[in-house]
C-alpha cells in the first residue's frame, strides 16, 4: 500500500511563452490528477494531489505548443502517511510537446 498522503506545490511559468503547459499524476499507467494550464494569461498554477493509497507515483510535464517552455517547480511537497514531508525545489525545462 502507498505511504503517501498528498502532493502539493506550485508551478510558475514565465511570461511571455507562448505555449502553455500542465502536469500529469499518475498511479501506474492510471492518470489521477492533471492541474490546471500555465499559459500567457495565467503564469502560476497552485495544485494539491490526494496520493492516498496510490502505489506508484509518477508526474509528468506536458506542454503544447511550437516550442518547450521553462518552468520553475517551486516547493513540491509529498507527505507521508504519517506526517513526515519531503520537499523538491527546482526549476527544470520541459522540451516535451504533445
């Protein structure tokens, strides 16, 4: 059974790319949460996943557009089921496109 409880953080993109771009939880191959999209009108996305039982945890970055675009994942945080939190902070680049 999972050992996780929640996944939270926050993704800014910078102003003026002109795609947008999301992220994708999965358990397994099941998707189970997509937050809402960055684009040019709205460059911050707040996000909270319940992991609640999910055995294998995976996020991805998607993006649509002609280009990649650069993203700053800032304080993602996993909590244990039994309080404890371990927390990211990092910004990467995503050049996938959908």
């Amino acid at each position: 059974e999972g050992e996780y409880s929640k996944v939270d953080g926050t993704i800014y993109m910078r102003e003026g790319n002109p795609g947008s771009f999301w992220l994708e939880f999965y358990d397994g191959e099941e998707l189970i949460y997509t937050t809402e999209r960055l684009s040019a009108e709205s460059t911050s996305v707040s996000f909270s996943v319940d992991v609640t039982g999910v055995n294998f945890l995976t996020m991805y970055g998607k993006s649509q557009g002609s280009m990649g675009c650069w993203i700053i994942a800032d304080q993602i945080t996993i909590t244990k089921n039994v309080g404890e939190t371990v927390e990211s902070r990092e910004g990467f680049e995503n050049q996938q496109r959908e």
